[in-house]
C-alpha cells in the first residue's frame, strides 16, 4: 500500500471510531442539561433520552454555537424545539446565529415582542426559517414519547396583558415563560427573567425542583423571599457574566439558598454546566472549570 492510500485508510479509520466515540457519549439514554456558558444571558441545551433536542433561549452573543458544537455530533444540524423565554437582547440574540446554523422544527414564545433592530432581525430569522411558530402561555405543554415534558406555569395571557397592555417591552422586565420540566421523578424550573411575584403567583407552594435555574442572572427582585416560600430547590444554577456590572448573583440571593442548605453552581466561575440524569432520577454534573 502507497503512502496516499495509507493515510486515506488511516484517516477513514479515525472518522469512524471518532464517530462512534461522539455517538455513544451523546445517545446514551440518559436525561442531559447543559447550561451553557454565554456571559451574561442565558442558553440551556436539553437533549432527551429519546433523542430529541431542545434549546431555551440563546444568550447576548455567539458562545451559544460554541456550546452547542461542544455537545451535539458534528452531523446534526436539526433542534427539534428552541424556546424563548422573553423578548429580551441577553435571551434572543444568539438565537439569530443558531437559525442561521441550524434547522429548527418548533419555535416557542410568549405573546411579546421588543422594539428593537435586534428584535426585528429575530423575527425575521424566525420568519426565514418557515417553521411551526406557536405563542405559549399558562397550560401549554410539550411532551416526547420518551418521558420528558415541558410544561408552561406562567404568564397567562391576562397576566402578560396587565404587564404589557401593548404587546411590547422595552427595557423594563416583563413576565418570562416559566417552564417545568419533568422526566418520570426528576424535574427541573426554568424561569429566564421572572420577578418573585411571578414566581409565587404561577408557581405551586409544593413544588420542590430537583434543579433550580435561578430567575434574571441572581438579581435580587428574582429569587426574594416570598419566592423562596414557594420554591424549594435541591440544586440552584445562574447563568451570569463574569465581573458582571449588575452584582449579580445578589448578596440576598446567596443568603437564601445559604439558609435554605442549596448547593448553587454559575456559569460564570464553572463555565458551562452539564447534568445528566438516568431513569431513576439520580443526577451528575460535569463543568467545564
């Protein structure tokens, strides 16, 4: 065999077991939820035993791709679900990329939009992609054969309409999907920028999330104390910037998942988080720091 042949065999060789390698770790039956590192905005890559692949909002910038190559195979290009919390810059704008790169089957948003350029480019990315766009609120849910579902505990429509009577947000912070996910007995809240009140007027006193992604970066008027009444999480996340000029996560934050015996792990000094969930509920975490 000539040196050129060689090399073509040995390369073949290689593309496969790498790819066998990639397949096996990523299809492995297994629940897995990476929060990825975006700064200061929000991106969560969830990808279900079954195998399908959802992404909640994208962050300020393009480390959501980077993210996203690091854990999904080189050959897939396809996201079943990308969900958008709330027509926030820090949620939206890595999204743009992601519709540029990737084929997107379901869009999900509340009903809201942002006057901004920004905004404008989003909406007409989501337009480009002439998929299934479908406005959520209170009782919407999702569910894969496999198990996972995500349910939509807030806003309603009245609630949305009462914060933003004109369908729009400016810089102020409007009422955010709050989406309950749960995989036979494990679950998990995402609350992208939610204030306290939302979260005790949509959220169940009872409920006691296994992971908890903390509301608006670890502001202060998120996880308050009358919200730390009706949620009581094993795990607390917050995706944030580091050095952030907000002061995020806040003092009063910290206190109460001090208090409350919470182990908290950020983005911003762990890099991107990855749990992994197995049938039984039991959960591991890999970060990247």
């Amino acid at each position: 065999m000539n040196k050129g042949k060689y090399f073509l065999v040995l390369g073949i060789f290689i593309f496969i077991i790498t790819s066998a390698s990639m397949y096996v770790r990523t299809y492995d039956g297994k629940l897995h939820l990476i929060f990825c590192d975006v700064g200061q905005g929000d991106a969560l890559l969830i990808r279900t035993p079954g195998r399908h692949e959802v992404l909640i909002d994208g962050g300020p910038n393009t480390k959501v791709l980077h993210c996203l190559d690091d854990h999904l195979p080189f050959w897939d290009r396809t996201l079943d679900i990308v969900l958008l919390t709330h027509p926030h810059y820090d949620h939206f704008r890595g999204l743009i990329d992601v519709l540029e790169r990737f084929h997107v089957l379901f869009i999900g948003h509340e009903n809201l939009s942002h006057k901004s350029e920004a905004y404008s480019v989003f909406a007409h990315a989501v337009e480009q992609e002439h998929t299934n766009e479908r406005i959520l609120q209170r009782g919407s849910r999702i569910s894969f054969s496999d198990g996972v579902s995500l349910e939509i505990l807030g806003p309603d429509q009245k609630f949305l309409h009462q914060e933003n009577p004109d369908g729009f947000t400016g810089t102020d912070n409007p009422p955010s999907l709050i989406i309950h996910l749960t995989y036979n007995s494990f679950d998990l809240l995402v609350t992208g920028d939610s204030d306290g009140q939302d979260l005790v007027k949509f959220v169940s006193p009872s409920l006691s999330p296994d992971i908890f992604a903390l509301p608006h970066h670890g502001s202060e008027h998120g996880f308050t104390k009358d919200a730390a009444q009706a949620v009581h999480p094993h795990i607390a996340v917050v995706s944030l910037g580091t050095d952030n000029s907000y002061g995020h996560p806040h003092a009063s934050v910290l206190e109460l998942l001090k208090e409350g015996h919470v182990p908290l792990y950020r983005t911003d000094k762990q890099g991107s988080i990855h749990f992994l969930v197995d049938t039984q509920g039991r959960v591991s975490v890999q970060t990247e720091k």
